[in-house]
C-alpha cells in the first residue's frame, strides 16, 4: 500500500512513522511529505531511505492512504486536494473535526460509522481521544449524565518549541519560548486560544468532540486544560455523574474489557497511571477508580495516555488499520 505521512518532519509525523513500523502497516511504498524547505530531505522507514516530497508531488504519487500531520492550514488546503485524487485522508488537526459532513473517529469507540464515502477522516484531539475510550463502555453500562475533567497536558502536545523550552529553563538558559511564561517548576492553565465564554479552544474542543465521538449531545462535559513541565503523556482526572448507580468492581471489570485501556489500580502498592508509564504505548491508563461520596452515581477516575502514540498517531494508524479492514483503501 503506498502510504503518504503529510509532516513528516515533525513530532507527531515522526512517530506516525515509528507507529507504522511497529505496527507491521502493509507499507510497500513510504511518501513523506513536507514544506517546500523540507524537500529533499531524506528520511528512514525500516532500513530504507526515503525523500521528502512537497504535497503536489505527493499527490500527483497517488498514494492510497495519507496521513496528515502538519497543522490545520496544510490540511484545509490540500486534504481536499488529495481526497478528489482518490485519496484517503486521515487528518490530525482541528481542521475536519467539527465540520458536520466528516467523521471524528476513536476506532474503539465508533469506528463503525466509517463507510467508502469517507475520503477525509478526522483524527480527534488528543487530550479527547484518551477520555472517550474510557467513557464508552461507562456510559453503556450506565449512560453518563456529565463529565467535569481536568488535563494535566504534556508540553510535547505544544511541539518541538515547547520541548526545548522546558529544557532551555532546566538549564537556565535562554531560548526561543513556545509559552508567554515560563513552564519548568510552573503549571499553565491556559491552552490555545481563550474564547468569548472564557473558556479556551482546547477546552471547548474536548466538550464538542466528546458529544460527537459518542453520538450523544446529551452528555454534559465541562473541562479545564492545563499545561504541566512533563514529557511523556497528558493525564486527565474525571468526575463522571450517572444515570444509574454502579459498582465500582463493576465498573473497573468493564473498563478492564474496553480495547484499549489497561487498569491500573492498586492503591494499596501505590500503583497508579503515571506519564513516564504511558511513554511510548498505545493503551489508554486508568486507575484511582473510586466512588464520588459527596454525590450520588458520580465516579472518580484518573487516566493517562502517551499523546503522541494513542493521542495522535496511533489512533490514525488505528483509523487506517481499520479501513484496510473494511476493505475501504
């Protein structure tokens, strides 16, 4: 399958590529895909060199499947461009997310909605992602009424700027910002753009998203984002109210049977998800799995996940995984 990663040269591009690779992707053809000032350069993929491409010439390749991972201006512009080539877009920014002619896919979660009409897929975000996989098998169970969530956001969901901000001041030196304050031993509430409600982009696109990947604008989220000095993965605390009352042993065997999700609970060992246990896996970590005993039918739960990997681009290899499935690329 010849298969296009548009962004190749970036953080979330590169581990689309490490995703593939490990995930044995039937890759017979690599197209990588970046800016005009990336052209040229040369990139691995199993043992084989392969050039950067700009993404005319990628299209003009025609790959069967891309990958799109390079902001939502590259993908507002050319992901139509390559889906009227015949191509199958699966799109990583907020670009398709919300536009009600596409569909928001969590492969564990409603992959079947997917159909060969579907020539621009979206990716969720991040911070989303990890929280619906653990939502669905509650609110089947017992149809969740509201979820309050908190995020405790890695600067790695930021890029490659953030990163080396971090260290800059790890080091005490001095070096380009990705943040308007300064991040190492500080904590940032504030992620994307503040809203007119007061509310910023991220949080607002954790509570349209999550009604849209559930299929169900009944449930009422409200969300609070916040940026913390971690490299590894995003983790999230959630207060999930009910409609029906639950078990928490119930709850917990049902969350140990949703693709995806591993448990982690075990307070008495103090075992519990932790960012530097989600790096570099696929799975979404939950833990501190306790009854909310200031209400009634409300759940308190903790969830990690790497953002990168499930958050990014293993879901969109996931999503491609399960096309080819279908039979639909």
């Amino acid at each position: 399958m010849k298969v296009a990663v548009v962004g190749a040269t970036g953080l979330v591009g590169s581990e689309i590529l490490t995703v593939l690779a490990e995930r044995n992707f039937p890759v017979t053809e690599l197209i990588p895909v970046a800016s005009e000032r990336s052209k040229g350069k040369e990139i691995d993929f199993k043992g084989n060199k392969y050039k950067v491409v700009t993404p005319s010439e990628a299209i003009a390749l025609k790959p069967d499947v891309a990958l799109f991972s390079a902001g939502g201006t590259t993908s507002t512009e050319f992901a139509p461009k390559f889906a009227e080539a015949g191509v199958t877009v699966i799109d990583n920014s907020s670009a398709w997310r919300m536009d009600p002619t596409k569909k928001l896919v969590v492969p564990e979660v409603n992959g079947d909605v997917l159909g060969s009409a579907d020539k621009i897929i979206a990716n969720p975000n991040c911070s989303t992602t990890q929280m619906v996989v653990v939502l669905k098998p509650l609110h089947e169970k017992y149809k969740i009424k509201r979820v309050v969530v908190s995020t405790y956001q890695s600067v790695t969901g930021t890029g490659v700027k953030a990163v080396s901000q971090l260290m800059d001041e790890r080091k005490g030196v001095e070096g380009e910002k990705a943040y308007p304050h300064a991040i190492d031993l500080n904590v940032i509430p504030h992620i994307d753009v503040f809203q007119a409600n007061g509310y910023t982009k991220e949080e607002m696109k954790m509570i349209q998203e999550t009604n849209k990947i559930m299929g169900d604008d009944s449930i009422r989220v409200t969300a609070t984002t916040v940026r913390i000095p971690v490299i590894g993965g995003h983790s999230e605390s959630l207060n999930i109210e009910f409609e029906s009352d639950f078990d928490v042993e119930e709850v917990r065997a049902a969350l140990r049977d949703q693709p995806g999700v591993i448990v982690v609970d075990d307070p008495e060992n103090l075992a519990y998800p932790m960012p530097k246990d989600a790096h570099g896996k696929d799975e979404v970590f939950v833990g501190r799995i306790r009854r909310d005993e200031s209400q009634d039918k409300t759940l308190n739960l903790w969830i990690v996940a790497d953002n990168l990997r499930k958050g990014a681009a293993t879901n969109a290899v996931q999503i491609a995984e399960l096309l080819q499935a279908k039979s639909l690329i």
